[in-house]
C-alpha cells in the first residue's frame, strides 16, 4: 500500500475531489481526517470508508476560521501522533459577475476560503511536519489559476494566488523534508460546477473546452493526489500537476 501508516488531513473532503481523494488515499492504507463544513456528508463518507476496512474520522471544519482549522489539525495530530499529509482542497466557485459588479462580501468569501483557508491549514501543520522532519502538503489550484475567464475573477485571482504561495511553501520547507505542490483540475464533475449546468448552451460549450472533449470525473484526479503524496514523487516540489484533460492547449 502506497500510504501504509500515513495520517492524512482533507479540507472540502465531503464531496467531489475532496471525497474521491479520501476514498483513494484510505484504500492505500491511510488514516484519513475528513474536514468540511457539510458534516451530514462529511459523516457519511467516513462511515462509508470505515464499512470498507479504511481508517477515517470526520469534524466539522470552516477553512474561513483559524481557530476552527487549527482545532481540525490538532485533533488529528492526536489521534494519529503525525500528520503525515495535508490535502487543502476545500473551495467555492462564487457567482459569475464582472468584477465591478462583485460585491466586497462576494470577493471575501471566495477568496478567504480559496486561498485563506490553504494558508492557515499550511500554518497550522507546519509545525508537526517540522517534528518529524518530513510532510507533504498538496493544494488544489485550477486550469483558471493560469488563465483568465469572464465573470470569475475572485475565483481566478485566488487559484492563481496558490499556484505561487504553493511555490513559496515549497522554497520555505524543502530543506526541512516538506514537499508542497498543487494540482490544477480543469472542469471537473462536481458540485461547484452545478451553477454552469443550468445553462444548457454554456454547458455544451465548458464540458468539451479541453483536448479530450469531456469533464473529468473525481476518481481521475484523485488519483494525481494520491501520486503527488505518495513517495513516487519524492523529488517534486513547487510544482501545479494540471489534470485538466488538456485544458490549458484548448
């Protein structure tokens, strides 16, 4: 098993990529904390891995607020003695408006849990990688981190913002046995992009927009998470792993 005897932290892990991740990293033999604010889901999915022979624990956690994040990394620091990796994933879409029409409220949301919440998770279990000498840590940026689309600007400035504090994380802790990456998935199927189905021309148009002319599925992009924690990637560090079926040629 790829993670035998590695505790694991998941942000946003109660649905789409969040939970395929716990899912794939728990059949490697991880022992998974599920994070989330949705805890009827978040419940569900460890009892679901847990049925399955996997070890995983739930608690209810808002990326948004430190005292909540730093809560979430202790406990799992003391149920398991290590925090081994950490998956900051969590994250919201907002709603498609130019920038001028974006209320502060609106921008503050986005961006505090998008790219607040992956700094204070990295703040809060740097700590206990530093004991031990070794960790990783993986972020979920987005195709759009690296290119601009219409109408989703809180969005993209704050995927685009992890692609360089995962560079910066990864300078700062390298020497010190900690590698940070992110992934950056492209359009994928999960419930942030429920919002872009209700249109169904739009829709037509997003879900080819890549090189394969399909969305990805949850399952797919796990499964570059798991490879970016496991040791196959000991020496990747600062680096964004697109799994975005070609998005960025498109």
């Amino acid at each position: 098993m790829r993670l035998r005897d590695k505790a694991v932290v998941i942000t946003g892990a109660a649905s789409g990529i969040g939970k395929a991740a716990a899912i794939r990293m728990a059949e490697e033999g991880a022992s998974v904390l599920l994070c989330d604010i949705n805890t009827k889901e978040g419940e569900l999915t460890a009892e679901h891995i847990q049925e399955n022979g996997g070890t995983a624990l739930f608690m209810e956690t808002d990326v948004t607020d430190e005292d909540s994040v730093q809560q979430s990394i202790q406990y799992a620091y003391k149920q398991w003695g290590a925090i081994n990796i950490l998956f900051n994933n969590a994250g919201v879409g907002g709603h498609e408006k130019k920038l001028h029409e974006v209320a502060a409220e609106e921008w503050d949301q986005v961006i505090n849990t998008n790219l607040k919440g992956v700094f204070l998770g990295i703040k809060y279990v740097v700590p206990y990688m530093l004991e031990k000498g070794k960790g990783t840590i993986i972020n979920t940026s987005s195709v759009l981190g690296f290119k601009g689309k219409k109408r989703t600007g809180p969005y993209n400035a704050a995927k685009g913002g992890l692609v360089t504090l995962t560079k910066n994380s990864a300078l700062e802790y390298g020497r010190y046995g900690i590698r940070v990456n992110s992934i950056g998935p492209g359009v994928i199927d999960t419930p942030i992009v429920d919002e872009w189905r209700k249109d169904e021309k739009k829709w037509q148009i997003i879900s080819s927009a890549n090189a394969l002319g399909r969305i990805g599925k949850p399952e797919e992009v796990a499964e570059a998470v798991l490879f970016l924690a496991s040791d196959e990637a000991s020496f990747i560090t600062g680096e964004t792993l697109m799994v975005d079926g070609g998005g960025l040629t498109f």
